[in-house]
C-alpha cells in the first residue's frame, strides 16, 4: 500500500460484529484526546446518502457523474462509477480523501487489504478468528476470554470489545 501522510488503523470483522457501533464510540474518545478523526468505511452493497427531491440526487439521477454539494458546514463529493464492476481498493479510496486537517484515519472494511488492522470478534457470532491467516491485524477486540483463541499468531495486544477506552487509549498512544 502507498504511504499515506497520516496515521490510520482498520478494523476487520465479519458483519454484525459491531465495527461501525465500536467506530461511533472511539471517535467522541479520540476527539476528546484533541485528535481530529476521518474515517473510510467499505460498503458491500449500493449505498445513498442523499435521497428524492433533494437537488443533488435530482441532478446524480439526471446523469451527472460527479457532484460536489458545500456550505459553511460540510462539503460532500458523490461520484458515480458506472464503468466499474468490481470493488474498489483501499487505494482507491485514499487517494479521494483529503487528509489536510486530520490527524489520524480510522479505516473501516477492507480486511483483505494489506494494513494494520485491530480484528473485532464477538463469540456469539461463531464466525472463525481473522488473525492467524492475516499477518496485518496486530490487536484484537473481543466480548470474551481469548484463552480458548488459536495461540497461531495471537496479536500481542487484546481488549475488550465493550470497553472502548481501552482501544482509544491504545491507539492514542501506539498509533498517533
């Protein structure tokens, strides 16, 4: 993967294991330690963020390929890819992000690509650990004892999945 100017930490898990619950709690943390936070999130389906008879989805529906929408507040960029028919890269997505402001990169999804990575695993699930075939994920978060996990390539760090400040706190100061 190309450098990128900041440091950035993933999250890899299996759906349902709560990476976008755990994300919203993390940032008020990092925010609170005076981090300015951006994120990337992989979605695997067709997504919206904006909807009918709002001007922007009234002109992306008309054919236009790129919108950028801005004011005082916030600026969105919604571009389509018509031409594409496989998922993008975490590559792809950096390039599009503008890191001028930030000072870390929380990376949502994109497990199978090669960057550090804390897995999240809920027992509950029944879903088979990431780590031991992903030399990348150097932490992981879980709801339970990882006594019973494969001692294959455990990562050296581990937290507790419902105890968010323990993972802030872990990236405040290993990460940034």
């Amino acid at each position: 993967m190309k450098p990128i100017s900041i440091p950035f930490i993933g999250f890899a898990a299996y759906s349902g294991t709560g990476k976008t619950t755990l994300l919203s709690q993390l940032i008020p943390l990092l925010r609170a330690k005076g981090l300015r936070v951006g994120v990337i999130k992989h979605a695997h389906h067709d997504f919206e963020i904006d909807y009918p008879k709002k001007d922007s989805y009234i002109l992306r529906k008309a054919g236009a390929e790129t919108i950028l929408v801005t004011s005082h507040k916030r600026t969105a960029i919604i571009i389509e890819h018509p031409e594409i028919s496989q998922e993008p890269s975490l590559e792809d997505a950096l390039s599009k992000i503008p890191f001028n402001g930030l000072d870390l990169l929380l990376i949502e999804g994109f497990k199978h690509a090669d960057y550090p990575k804390i897995e999240l695993h809920r027992e509950t699930l029944n879903k088979p650990y990431l780590y031991p075939k992903d030399k990348n994920i150097i932490a992981i978060a879980s709801d339970h004892d990882l006594e019973k996990a494969e001692p294959k390539n455990k990562p050296k760090w581990q937290f507790d999945l419902n105890q968010p400040q323990q993972i802030a706190d872990f990236i405040a100061t290993k990460i940034v």
